[in-house]
C-alpha cells in the first residue's frame, strides 16, 4: 500500500467511526431532549436538575450504542475499567453539558422553554466534541492487533513496491524456486 492509500484508509475508517459516533450519539440526543422536556412538563423538577437527569438516561442508552454499535469491534477486555472510564468522562461531559445550561438559566436568567433547550443544544455539541475525543482516546481503544496489522500491511507493501526499500530495511527480498520474489 503507498502511503496514500494508507491514508485514504485511515480517513475511511475514522469517517465510519464519526458516522456511526454520529448515529448512536443523534439517538442519544432525542432520548436527551424528549426526557428533558417531559420532566420539566409534567414536574417541578428545576431546568438544571431536569436537564442532568435527561443526561443520565441519555448516557446509559448511548453506552449500549457505543459498545455494541460504533465500538463493537475494540478491545472487550477489561470492561470494568471501559465502564469506569466512560462513567468519568460521561460525568466530565455532563458538567460541560449542563454547565452551559445553569450559566445561561442562573447567570442570564434565560429560563423560557425556548432558551432552555437552546442553551441545552449548545451544551450537548460541546460536550459531544470532549466524549468523541475521550471515548476514542481513553475508553473504547483499537486492538492493538488491528494496528500491527495495518504496519504489517503498509511494511510489506513497501517491499513489493519497491524492492530497494525492503532490501535495505529487512535484507536481501527472497525468491522462490521458480525465480519470482517472495
């Protein structure tokens, strides 16, 4: 493989990874909206606390989608430190979240259903950028088998492209009996 076909690759593969973070996390946010919206219809549940409890139940739903989902094919060992993790960045996520919300609601005093859910919008697309970064950094990590590979693939490619380049890395390229390179 040339180094831009292994860059095409890599684009392709972090474009499905946006993708389907995207589709799992859109889910998440109409189980967000429509439980923020609900408690704050039919309780007196405070805008702020209302808000948290809708990150909750969003965050449960979205562990489900990213672990079975987006993530399936990562590293499933150790799921109590995965669960731990993605508790804590989840957590840091809601901060960010609602933090954005209770600045606008109790230091503006914007409180109308309108400016709620905009001020929650916005908080969500903050806090969404952090969880992609973190969940992908920290929580749902590649195999490592997946990046040997990949080296393995892009090293052998450049022996058979250009054999000079292999020769001086691993030695003299082999041939087979009948004459042609190995």
């Amino acid at each position: 493989m040339s180094e831009r076909s292994v860059l095409r690759s890599r684009l392709e593969t972090l474009t499905r990874e946006v993708v389907k973070f995207g589709a799992v996390g859109g889910a998440g946010v109409v189980v967000n909206f429509a439980v923020f919206n609900l408690v704050r219809q039919l309780t007196e549940i405070p805008v702020v606390r209302a808000s948290i409890v809708a990150t909750v139940v969003a965050t449960g739903t979205n562990y489900l989608g990213y672990r079975y989902f987006t993530y399936r094919d990562c590293d499933k060992q150790g799921r109590t430190k995965e669960l731990t993790l993605f508790l804590l960045f989840s957590v840091i996520g809601l901060i960010i979240e609602n933090g954005l919300l209770y600045a606008a609601t109790y230091g503006f005093g914007w409180d109308s259903p309108l400016q709620s859910n905009v001020f929650k919008f916005l908080g969500i697309g903050v806090a969404t950028l952090f969880r992609f970064w973190s969940y992908r950094t920290w929580v749902f990590r590649a195999l490592p088998a997946r990046e040997a590979v990949e080296t393995a693939e892009a090293f052998l490619a450049a022996g058979v492209e250009g054999a000079p380049e292999a020769e001086a890395v691993g030695g003299p390229a082999r041939t087979s009996r009948s004459g042609s390179r190995k």
